[in-house]
C-alpha cells in the first residue's frame, strides 16, 4: 500500500542506533542535522499521490495502491510504464538524489524477477524468502538502504579476508531463529533514512570465501546494527542561500553489524559464493541502469538549463560560451540516445523477465562518472568569480543594502536578486561541501571508471565482434 510523507515519517521513530558525531541520534526526523533531509524525503511518497496517474499502479496481487517502481517488469510495455514512473522521481529531485527508494525498489523487483538464478545449488529456500520479501516491501511500502561493499583494510588481500577475515560482514553461527553476522559493510546512502536494510553482493570473492557469501534484509532498528554518518552537509539555511544544501543531504553511512542476528525468513543466501558471484550478472545493469540513467539525464539537462540561465544573466553569447554549453548538452543528449536505445533493445532475460538491451548501459556505466566531473568543471568556468560575489537573502531583506545591491549586483538580463540566486544555486550544485560528496558519488557508486571499462571490455568480448579486422586480413594477398 503505497505510504504518504507523514507515514514515512512516523515510521522512522523507531529507536534505531544511528550515530553522528559521536552522539547517539534520538529521532533522526527531529535532529537538526537530519530532520530537513527526512522531510525532504517524506516528499518523495507524497509526490506518487499527487501523480498517481503516473507513479502508482494497482499491485497485481492485491488491488490496493503501489508504487510502479517496484513492478517486476514482464513486457516491454511495463519498462515503458516504469520509466515514466522513474522519471517523475527524478524530476522532482532535479537528478540529486541518488538514493531515492525507487533505486532498490527496482533492484529488489530485478532480484525477485529472476528467482530463478537465486535458487539454483539446492537455494530453493531462500530464493522463495526473497520473493516473499518482495511482497512485503510492496505491501509495506518501505525505503530500503543497502550495503555491498566490505571495508578497504589491505589492498595487498582480497577484502574479505584482510585484517584477519574479521572486518568485512560474514556469518558467525547458527541460531535458533536464524543466523548471527558479524563485521562491517559501506556505503549506506539513505541509512539513517531507511526503514530497511538489504545486504546482497557486490564485488566478487574467492570461492572459498563461504562465511561472506551473504544476502538478507533486517530492519534498521534491529539490535546490534550501529549507523555511523559521515559529517553532516546540512546548512540550516533557506532555499535562496543553500537551495540543496538545505535538505538534500541522503547522508552516507559505514555499518557495524555487532552480533546480528537475521531471522531465518530474511536470509536469502547463506554461504554459496558460486551463487554470491552470479546473481549479480543475470541482468541487473540492464535492469537498474534504466532508473539510474533516467536519473542521470534528468541531472545533466538540469546542468544545461543551469549553464545557459548563467551565461544568459551575464549577456555572454561569445563562442568559447556556446562551446562550453554545446558540450554539456551532449553529454545530456547521449545519455538519453543511450537509454533509448537500451530500452529499444529490451527484451525478456529469463523467468519471464523483461530488462532493457544491457549494451548501453555497459558503456554508460564507466562514462557517465566521467561526464559529470566534466561538467562540473564547465560550470565552475562559466561562473568563475561570480560564484563569491553573491550576497544572501539576508542581505536583500537589509533596507541600507538592497539598493547598493540592486545597482551593483545587477546582470545584462535579471535583477540583482535574481542573478544572485542564479549564482548561489550554482554554487550549491558544484562548489558546497554538499556539492563535492555529490560528485564523488557520481564518479564511484557505480564502481570506478577504470573497473567498470574493464567489466564492458569483457562483455564485449563475450558477445563477439563483426570479424571485420579477420575478413580483411584473410582477404589481404
């Protein structure tokens, strides 16, 4: 049943252990360093209210209200119904908020799609705990965080067996009621934000790495699970100041598990790596990519507009300056070519599951990291020193000032005020502290660039070549 803002909110009082700096937090919807991020993402269930033609759906088993973005996708016509749903999502975040719950709402409607691959090697158990746990984050409505990446101890080592085998997250026993973990797992986006948090894999292990071949979902709340936040971005501040710095910090966060217990229901894999190293290859980038390049586009026409209100307030028309904004709206534009085309080339993957053509996304993947450091870089030359001539909302508010501002501030085409806070939101999106975690985001929550082109190189090799280089050389005298 698809929640409202303020049920969301009610369900995040619930003594959770979250920690931020050093102080244990009370009620993460009232902290000050927390509560503007929490409401902001309250907004997120409102919003499938307010566009319920578009972002709810009747859930097929029950008939009640559910979010598109947990529909397992069976046709093509179904990717098509999600992708507006994403891309209402992610206009009203403007492409900032990564971690929004429809990103593991499709992940874990991609997992439960293709149980299939879940329970092969005798798994039947907990591929049917999956899919179950599906129907309860439908039913439930719930914001999920996930963890899938073990700590960096010793590069010298695989990570799962650095610092004695004991850090990354890994199963210490049997219980009554299932099974007790121990260790550590990053990065949790979302994590003091979350209802839920699902540990599935990641990056591959050895094959003898048995004790870390995990998967499973407990509540945040539940005893030993300690959330320990970075610093906080949040300015307490108003939107014409810091209009993202404000409340669009998601928070990051690195998870202790302290002797966690996982009921038996909620373990979806326990201690098969064969399984652990596959799951992740059955068509997940052709899955979830669809929702993260929807979000990226929507991103990189934001950066576009962005560019050209700036340029346009300064009346910079010269040609250095449509070259810098022509160069910005390719990468916007490739990237939704690329996504057309992925969707284009949809086709069914196995279990009566539809996923897009994975051959884009497998290029984006490592690209678009890159892209977006670019055009930080565009927007901090285009707005250079304006960046540090903007006066706050105070200012403008000061009797004895506005009129000094009004004549000095003022651009080729706006008023003062408004190129200040053209100027100022610019800044929030390249230069803040917000806006520096939230290029290191782009460039890594994918994987690094560097790994990722080497996955696409396999991919490709796999796929095979036209032969043309073969041709030519069997022709040649």
């Amino acid at each position: 049943m698809a929640r409202t803002g303020a049920e969301y909110l009610q369900g995040l009082k619930d003594d959770r252990e979250v920690w931020l700096g050093g102080e244990r937090v009370k009620d993460v919807t009232e902290h000050p360093a927390l509560a503007a991020a929490a409401r902001k993402m309250a907004e997120y269930y409102d919003l499938h209210h307010a566009a319920a033609e578009v972002c709810l759906m009747p859930d097929p088993q029950s008939g009640t209200p559910m979010s598109v973005s947990h529909l397992i996708p069976r046709s093509r016509q179904d990717l098509q119904r999600r992708h507006a749903c994403l891309e209402r999502i992610a206009v009203w975040g403007l492409g900032m908020l990564g971690r929004t719950p429809d990103y593991l709402n499709v992940t874990l409607a991609g997992f439960a799609g293709r149980a299939d691959i879940w329970a092969q090697n005798g798994n039947e158990q907990g591929a049917a705990n999956l899919v179950a746990y599906h129907r309860e984050l439908v039913r439930r409505d719930l914001a999920l965080t996930h963890t899938i990446v073990h700590p960096t101890v010793d590069r010298r080592l695989p990570d799962v067996f650095a610092g004695g085998g004991e850090v990354a997250l890994h199963k210490v026993a049997d219980t009554e009621h299932g099974i007790l973990v121990r260790g550590a797992r990053l990065l949790a986006t979302l994590a003091p934000f979350a209802d839920e948090l699902l540990v599935y894999p990641g990056q591959p292990i050895p094959a003898e790495a048995h004790r870390y071949a995990l998967a499973f979902a407990i509540p945040m709340n539940t005893p030993g699970l300690k959330v320990l936040c970075r610093d906080s971005y949040t300015v307490p501040s108003s939107a014409f100041d810091h209009p993202f710095s404000s409340c669009f910090d998601e928070q990051d966060a690195f998870v202790i598990f302290d002797d966690v217990e996982v009921p038996r229901h909620r373990v979806f894999l326990d201690g098969d790596p064969q399984i652990y190293n596959r799951v992740m290859n059955a068509g997940w980038v052709a899955n979830i990519m669809q929702q993260t390049t929807i979000r990226a586009q929507v991103k990189l026409e934001f950066a576009y507009e962005l560019a050209c209100a700036m340029a346009e307030a300064l009346g910079d028309d010269s040609p250095r300056t449509r070259e810098q904004l022509g160069e910005i709206w390719t990468y916007a534009e490739l990237t939704r070519a690329a996504l057309c085309a992925a969707e284009a080339g949809a086709r069914e993957w196995g279990n009566g599951v539809w996923f897009c053509d994975e051959r884009p996304f497998l290029a984006l993947r490592p690209t678009l990291p890159r892209w977006f450091v670019r055009v930080n870089d565009l927007l901090k030359g285009l707005g250079a020193h304006n960046f540090l001539t903007t006066p706050r909302a105070a200012d403008f508010a000061n009797p004895a000032l506005r009129p000094l501002l009004e004549r000095y501030l003022q651009g080729a085409t706006v008023d003062a005020k408004t190129r200040t806070r053209l100027f100022r939101l610019a800044w929030d999106f390249v230069g803040t502290a917000l806006a520096s975690r939230m290029e290191l985001y782009e460039r890594f929550y994918l994987a690094s660039s560097p790994r990722t082109y080497q996955l696409a190189h396999l991919a490709a090799k796999r796929q095979g070549t036209r032969g043309l280089l073969a041709q030519l050389l069997k022709e040649a005298p």
